[in-house]
C-alpha cells in the first residue's frame, strides 16, 4: 500500500515539475518567436509592436517557485532525485552498521 502511495507522490511531482517547466519555456519560446517575425515584417509600425510585445512578454514571462525559496524546473528533479539518494545511501549504512552490531552482541 505504501508503495503506491510513493509512487503516486513522485508521479504528481514529477508532473507538476514538468508542467510548470513547460509553461516557462512557452514563454521563452513567444519571445523568441516574437524577434523572428519582426525580421520579416515590412512595415515598421508592426515591428515596434512586435519588439514592444516582446519586451513586455519577457518581463512578466512566467516563473514558478515555492514561495521563492527555488525556483520550480527540470533542475528540481535532479535536485530531488540526488538528495534522496544521499539519504537512501546513508540509511543504508546506518543499517549496515546497525546489523553489524547487533550480530557482535550475539556473538
């Protein structure tokens, strides 16, 4: 039972990282998308506007963080996933240790 529970945790996380990691990089992608076609607009008010939409865009571009202690990205993943294999690794050693003792005792 457990398991599924685990295993749903780290599914909604990984979803809602990838999520928020899409929604940002739609808004690099509007800006990059908005200097493209200025180069190949003609007339000059419709490149102003486009430059203007850009500058805009990029400054209210979309960040998601908690509570601004990190930002909320593929790089939290990682991040996750090697912290939770230092703890793994060292409970492991605690057991190790643990288990070494108990069978001295025994001996």
């Amino acid at each position: 039972m457990w398991f599924l529970v685990v295993c749903s945790i780290v599914v909604s996380t990984i979803v809602i990282v990838m999520s928020c990691d899409g929604v940002e990089k739609c808004g690099q992608q509007i800006v990059k998308t908005c200097f493209l076609y200025r180069e190949v607009m003609e007339k000059p008010a419709l490149k102003d506007d486009l430059v203007l939409f850009a500058k805009f865009v990029k400054q209210l571009s979309p960040k998601f963080s908690a509570a601004g202690f990190f930002q909320i990205n593929q790089s939290l993943l990682s991040a996750l996933f090697s912290a939770v294999m230092t703890y793994l690794i060292i409970i492991i050693q605690f057991n190790m240790t643990l288990y070494l003792m108990q069978y001295e005792a025994k001996t």
